[in-house]
C-alpha cells in the first residue's frame, strides 16, 4: 500500500518545527514506517541549495527556481521512493509555501508557479497539510525569543509575513478537505490532540 504525504506549513513562529517532530513520534506509535524531511532540503543536493535560499540574497524568480529545483531532487530521491514503499512521509513545507512566500509574500506571478508546479510535480500534491495559523505579532514576537540568527525569510517586514499567512488561510479556504488550519494560540496539548484526531480520521 502506497504511504501517506502530510506537510507542515504556516509563518515563521508559527510552531510548527515543533509539532512536526511531534506528529513523526506520534505515527510511529501508531506502527507507521515514517519519513520526516524538510523543504528546502530533504536530500544532499537540496540541503545544499538550502543554505543558499536561507542566506544569498537573489532575484526572486532565481529563488522560485532554486525551490523547485530542489523540489525536484525531495520528490525524486526521497518523497516518491518512500511513498511506494508504503512509508509515511511528514515535511516541514511543500509547495504550498512557494505560493505563499514566493508568490503572495514576495509577488510573484502565480502562473509562473503553477507552471513550476506542473513541470516538477504534475498533479501530485499532499494527502493532508496542516496550517499552523498564529497572529502576525505573536509569531514575530517568538521568532525574536529563539536568541538564534535569523535567515533571510526570517528577517522580513511584519507586512510580508501578513500577506503570507493571509495566503496560507486562503489557500485552506479554497482545499478544506485537504488544508486543515490549526490555531497556534492554543496550548501545546491542545494543538496535539486536534493533530491526532485529524490524522486518525484521515
């Protein structure tokens, strides 16, 4: 049986780094075989264009191909293997991110994405994406709490992370059976325990 693609997405400070580890321990205890990767990243080449995205300022159509460039690599060399050996795979970010940074955040065209996305990917997309939703302020105010350096995305303006979350909650607005939004203002259990019902209902 083929596994199942489920994606962690939301604005920096979002929390969820946090309940992606979580969420990987959670489908082991439920006797799943679990992949838990990241994008940019997940494979050697894509870690390394990674650290270019996070650091090297760029044209912004450079950066929409870097993703999915390394995109490309994630699904050949580890999403779409695991998946036919009836893994499980959890990411940290999928392609709902690039329209959500690149495009609504950034301004770039959304058919240039959408013509990336069915050149990478075709119609293969996520089986379940959960949106960790939290009020602009709140999630640049635990961003400043982390004492480490910030990256690139994590430097931006208040106004961009606006426009990116406002994206994210559209995006679930128009997919609800596939993009279930999680209030990031609840507790840590809460949070876990909306994440399982979800899943063991999906």
């Amino acid at each position: 049986m083929r596994g199942k693609f489920i994606t962690l997405e939301g604005i920096d400070g979002a929390g969820k780094s946090t309940h992606h580890a979580w969420l990987v321990e959670f489908l082991k205890h439920q006797g799943k075989a679990v992949v838990a990767t990241r994008e940019p990243g997940g494979t050697e080449l894509g870690e390394k264009l990674r650290a270019l995205l996070l650091s090297e300022p760029m044209h912004l159509e450079t950066e929409a191909l870097l993703m999915f460039a390394a995109r490309r690599e994630h699904l050949d060399k580890l999403i779409l293997p695991a998946l036919a050996h009836g893994k499980w795979v959890v990411s940290d970010r999928f392609t709902d991110a690039t329209y959500a940074y690149q495009g609504d955040g950034r301004g770039l065209a959304p058919e240039k994405i959408k013509a990336l996305e069915r050149w990478v990917q075709g119609d293969f997309q996520p089986d379940l994406t959960f949106v960790f939703d939290l009020p602009t302020e709140i999630a640049c105010e635990r961003l400043a709490k982390t004492g480490s350096a910030p990256d690139r995305f994590e430097r931006e303006t208040r106004e961009f992370f606006e426009r990116v979350r406002e994206s994210y909650l559209r995006r679930a607005a128009i997919e609800p059976d596939r993009i279930k939004v999680i209030d990031s203002r609840l507790s840590i259990p809460e949070i876990k325990k909306q994440l399982e019902n979800i899943v063991v209902s999906n």
